[in-house]
C-alpha cells in the first residue's frame, strides 16, 4: 500500500530540533515580511536572493557580488544597509536582474537553523506565493515541516495562519499526526474570511503598524499576488 | 492610573525560557492527565501530593513518606510504582488522607522547569478544577503564564484549550500581548461547544485510547468536577 508523506508544523524555532528535518522539505514561513518579501522580488525578476543571518555578513557579501544589502531589525530599516524588508520595496523596475542579500529578525535565521539541521530541501512560503507552494509540496510527493519563524521564539498568529492555509490545501496528499497542525488549520478555517480584521488583533499588527506599514501587512496576506517557488540552492533563493 | 497584570500562554516546555516566571504565577496545565488527576485527588481529600521527576525518585520518596507511588509514562503504568495516572484510581474511599508521590511524562517535568527557574508562585489547573484556578488568579492581581505541558515538547491541542478557557473568563482582568494566548482563546471559542467531538482528533486522543482511557479523556474536558486549587509550597502540592 502507498504510504503518504507526513505534515508535521513547527510553530517556533525553538522547536525546530524535535522534528526530522533530514527527510523533509522544510518551507521556511515569515508571514510579517521576510517570506512575502523574497516571493515578491523573485516575482518581480530578482537574479537570486542571498539569506544571511548576520547584518555583518550582509554588508560584506553585498559587496563582494554588487548586490542590495536590505534587512530589518525589530521592523525597522538597519543602518549600514540599503533597504528595508518591504515587499513594497522591490518592484520590477528596482529589482529586475539584481542581487538581493537579505537579512532579518526571525526568517533568515530559521532557514539557517532549517541547513545546519541538514533539510532535505528548504524553499520558502507566504501568502502571495500559496499556490506556488502547496504545488510543489503536492508534486514532491515527501515529508513536510512548515516551519514557522515566530517572533524572537515567541509563537505569532500570521505564520500559523499560513500553515493552516497550506494544510487546508494539500491535507489529503497527507498523513497528519500533529496538533499543532491541527491547531494551524482550526484557526485559519475560523479566519480565513475575516483575514483583515483578524490580523489586527496580532502582536505583529502593533509592532509594525506603528510604522505606518498597514498596506505592507495586508499584502502579506493576500494569496498569490507574487506566485513563484523560492528555492534554497547553494546559498541562493532563487525560482525554482 | 492602575496597570493591569500580564499574562502569556507558553505553549511547549521548550519555550518556558523566554518568560520572565519570577515574577509571575505558573499555571502547570496537563489536562491528559497529570494536573485533573492532582485535581481529583486532593479534591477527594489527599493530604498532598509530592510531583518527581524521576522514577527512581518517586519510588524512594514513597518508602520514606509511607506514601502511595503513581505515575506513568508513555500513557501507561510503570513497573515499580503502585498507580497510575487517571483520576478514576482516586476516590476518596481510597485516597483521603494519604500522601501521593506522582510522577509523569510531561507535567511534573515542567513543573520543576518553572520551580528551576524561580517561579513567584505554581499552581496546577484542568478543566475539573478551572474556576478555582481564574478565581485565584483574578484575586492575586499578578503576572501569569499559563504553562502547557505538551507531549513531549510536542505543543498539544487539549492543554492549549485549556489555557483558551481560561483566558476567555479572565481576559478582562490582564493586559494580554501574546499571540500563543490569542491562538488558545480563538481555539477555544471555536470547540467549546463540541469538546467531546474535538478532543477526538487530537494525536493524545488516538495514544490514549488505544489503552481503553476514553471516560478518562472526557472526564478531563469536564469543568469544576474537583474544583479545587493546588499550590505548590515547600515540595508539595496542598489545597491552597
């Protein structure tokens, strides 16, 4: 009898070490912006982008392949590099055939975690890539771990959303023994029709809309604005 | 202008670390089955109960308090202690009394976590003993993290309900910033209708009923069975 793959979701970093990542694809997810923000430059003709964990890192890999150094901190632009974590940011006039170095709170740092554990593969996951994502998850036809990158560790409600979305999509493909799954999907079936207002009452909502970053935020949980597959190859995100 | 206290959920051991316990009162939640089997028996007139991590603990404590040795492992009894974990094995006829010398997977683990990590005040709470858990943490008027044991560091749905429940009747009385609580709060509302049916579909559900436990399961989704308040103070769990 065919066996399905297992799903297993991952709603914080912290929690990574309890899961087989060596026999999964692991789809690195950073709702609040990281993961919109690479589906929207890759989208938007970006050559490759580089995840780096350090802002150190960033600067001298940014000039080493002449590249845009961009990243944030706690949700704000960092000062040595040229631009921040807004999709926005990246329109294909910008970014068309460039090199993007990449590095922020909670994102690149997971995905690094996700190749030092030894992933199988890792691509990465957000609303404006969905489609493109529960594709590949589908066809791939191997085991599963969405992990979420949260908030300094802390669990936070758009990257389980994002998970719940996926799990609604491709479940059948499956065998789920996982309550945080479960948890993921009970919530995004109970929000997914009020995807606006919901996100509103998150931690995330407070931090960055102090910014003046709504538009970004509703972005971010728009399905399929920017439908490409990011993923990890030799130290590049590119379309895959 | 008075400032309410705070409280966050802690959904996996593995995330203890992040909040600061010191100053808050823990709330150690094992609804399957730890904290509704320290519930029912204190409820049903233990004179106290000692939580050990260990096996080998458990049993030399036993010996030296002339006490009766319980715990499990796994699910199920293990092999040199005198009971196991369903609060079924509990009636006063049998414990009243007496001096319980408990140890399982998840629960006595994170209770010594928060005990390490110097927490201001630890209480048990499951759905049998719920409304003296929110009326004590209304009257303390401090910080509260209410703490899942998980499987394993596995978050779980019945111990992330319960932490739902709780917020939902004392939400007013905190300052919640917490995405894991909003996540709990959101669940609960959802199922709190259909507890029963939910409790069904998660992984301890399927784990435990294959032992036969299912009365065990819906007694422990049951609200103020045993409604009474366990304090930790001095190695022992009394009727606060």
């Amino acid at each position: 009898m065919f066996e399905k793959p297992t799903l297993h979701t991952v709603l914080s970093p912290k929690l990574l070490d309890i899961y087989d990542v060596k026999n999964s694809v692991v789809v690195i997810i950073d709702v609040f912006r990281a993961t919109s923000t690479i589906a929207t430059a890759l989208y938007n003709g970006a050559a490759r982008i580089i995840p780096v964990a350090e802002v150190k890192t960033c600067i001298e890999i940014g000039k080493r392949v002449d590249g845009i150094t961009a990243g944030e901190r706690d949700g704000k632009v960092i000062e040595g590099l040229e631009h921040g974590n807004s999709p926005a940011e990246y329109p294909r006039s910008f970014i068309e055939g460039k090199t993007l170095v990449l590095t922020t709170t909670n994102g690149t740092k997971l995905l690094h975690m996700a190749l030092n554990n030894g992933a199988d593969e890792i691509i990465t996951g957000s609303f404006p890539n969905i489609s493109a994502v529960c594709d590949h998850l589908i066809k791939s036809k191997k085991n599963v771990i969405l992990g979420c990158s949260a908030w300094k560790d802390r669990v936070n409600i758009e990257d389980a959303l994002f998970a719940g979305a996926v799990i609604n999509q491709i479940q059948s493909a499956f065998t789920i023994h996982c309550d945080s799954s479960l948890m993921a999907s009970e919530l995004y079936t109970a929000q997914q029709n009020k995807m606006f207002e919901f996100i509103r009452k998150t931690t995330h909502w407070h931090r960055l809309a102090a910014y003046g970053l709504e538009k970004d935020l509703e972005y971010c949980v728009s399905p399929d604005l920017a439908n490409i597959l990011p993923i990890y190859r030799n130290g590049d995100l590119i379309v895959g």
